[in-house]
C-alpha cells in the first residue's frame, strides 16, 4: 500500500505546513479520530483546505451527529464504521479502485 499516516496528536494549532506538504503528492486525505466529525480534527482539516481553494478529496471519519445507543466501546466503534471491517469498506475502494 502507497499510503502515508500522520498522528495529528492535536487540533490547535492545526498544522498546516504538514497538510501543504500532503498536498503535494496526495489526492485524498482521511481523517479518522474516535470522536465527533462535527468540530474535530476532520472539520478543521476540512476549514484550511476550503481556505486554500484545495481541490484534494477529503474523507472525515468519526463518529457521526446523531444518536449513539448505549453499548461497549467495540459495539459503538462498530455502529459508527469505524472498526476494521468498517475502515476497510471506505479505505479499500480508494486504495483499488477496479477490485
């Protein structure tokens, strides 16, 4: 897999150098964090990019704005898409594309 991982281990101040950097030789981006899309590290990325005129793709996951019923972590992680057979269904696509 040709694909570069960043641990954007805070929000603010987002670290746009690092994303200008992305952008040179990236087409998509995900944003992946176990908290709200909504106002997250996605957002944020999601805010610089529109800043800069970015035509690059973005994909933000998380947890979605809606209800989440009461369940274990991996239950909830589960519901929201966002363990691994979840992350492979998004992921995988982009990676190849034709299979």
């Amino acid at each position: 897999m040709d694909i570069t991982i960043i641990d954007m281990r805070f929000v603010k101040p987002l670290d746009q150098q690092m994303i200008l950097t992305l952008l040179a030789d990236h087409h998509t981006l995900i944003t992946l964090e176990d908290h709200a899309i909504k106002g997250g590290a996605g957002s944020a990325v999601s805010e610089y990019l529109h800043s800069i005129n970015s035509q690059v793709q973005l994909i933000s996951l998380g947890i979605p704005d809606r209800w989440i019923e009461h369940a274990t972590r991996q239950e909830q992680l589960t519901e929201c898409g966002l363990d691994t057979e979840g992350l492979r269904q998004v992921i995988r696509p982009l990676l190849w594309p034709l299979t």
